[in-house]
C-alpha cells in the first residue's frame, strides 16, 4: 500500500493529510480556501490519487501559510508513500491545454530540489486567492519530496484557467512519475542506487 497520513500543526495552521497514489481521483478537500480546494480536488483526479486535506489556517490573515504549509504536507505525503522509490517510473510529462492556456509540466522524483516556475498569471487574485501563490504551494511541495518540477507557460490570459491547467498539468505527470514501471522489476531507476 502507497498511502501516507501527515499530521501538521504550526502557530499558522493545522492540516490533517492523507494520501493514496494507487487511488481512483477521490478528493475531500478543506481548506478554508475555495480556490485552493478546487486546485487541490483537481490534482487527485488528473492524478487518480486519493487524497483528504483538512486544514484549519490562519486565512483571516491571507491564504499564503495555508497554501504554503499544504504544499509541505502533501509533499511530506508523497516521499513518505514512494519509500525509496523502487520500481516507480520516476519521470512524468503533461503538454496540457485549457482553453487559451497551455501549460507543460515535467517532473523527476530525483531526491534534488528545484523548481522553475514560469507561470505568469495576469490579474493578481481569483477570488480570494493571490495567484502569486501557486508558487509558494509549488515551492513547499518540492522542498519537502526533494524533486525537480518545471512549470511553463506557453499561453494563457485567464488567470484561473493558467493555474488550473498547471495543477491539472502537476497532477498528470505525477501520475506518471509515481507508476510502477513493470521494466524496472523492482528496481530503483537510477543508476546511483538510490533516489
């Protein structure tokens, strides 16, 4: 079983995680932030990753520890469901289209952090939401599953529609990147050994 549970409590927040990478894309999701439970709901179904995030943050203040601290969580989930990462794919790619957004998504489950993020979306909020959040949510995630993630946007105008395709786009490339890959028998795919 790839599954994991992250219990996490700051002065800011209080997020209760868990995480199913061989799920079907069922999400219960909590956040205190509309936005941020939409962009969460759809990276478990473009994933089909089980996941169930309830966070009680300090949002009267703004959303950014709340997205911050649940980028870290569920990249606390994702390290502690891959192990030592045997036999997974590693590498995931997404070329995702939404409407005039086109976004391309590429990950390596290295155990090395970096992200470059060139999503640029023009208004600075959705609803509630800084959308300079996405990344700080990508930030967290990457520095607490040590992975490279490249965010690009090739198109886009609509603020919602880049963040949602990149979310989507993240989703989907895990997807692949977290895959058991039958060639591999078992193996960790790298040839260091380890990951």
């Amino acid at each position: 079983m790839r599954c994991a549970r992250i219990t996490r409590k700051t002065a800011e927040t209080d997020i209760d995680l868990s995480l199913d990478l061989d799920g079907t894309g069922r999400a219960e999701i909590d956040t205190g932030s509309g936005f941020l439970d939409h962009m969460l709901t759809l990276f478990a179904r473009h994933g089909h990753f089980d996941l169930t995030v309830k966070c009680a943050g300090d949002i009267h203040v703004d959303e950014h520890h709340t997205t911050e601290d649940i980028g870290i969580a569920l990249g606390n989930a994702f390290g502690e469901a891959l192990g030592d990462k045997r036999g997974i794919s590693r590498y995931g790619s997404m070329l995702l289209p939404m409407d005039e957004a086109l976004i391309l998504c590429a990950v390596d489950l290295s155990g090395r952090t970096m992200l470059r993020y060139t999503l640029s979306p023009p208004s600075p909020k959705v609803g509630t939401f800084d959308t300079e959040l996405g990344e700080e949510f990508f930030w967290g995630f990457c520095r607490s599953c040590p992975m490279t993630i490249h965010l690009r946007q090739l198109d886009g105008t609509n603020s919602h529609h880049i963040l949602e395709a990149g979310f989507k786009a993240f989703g989907r490339a895990m997807r692949q990147a977290v895959s058991i890959d039958p060639e591999e028998g078992g193996r960790i795919p790298s040839t260091k050994g380890a990951l």
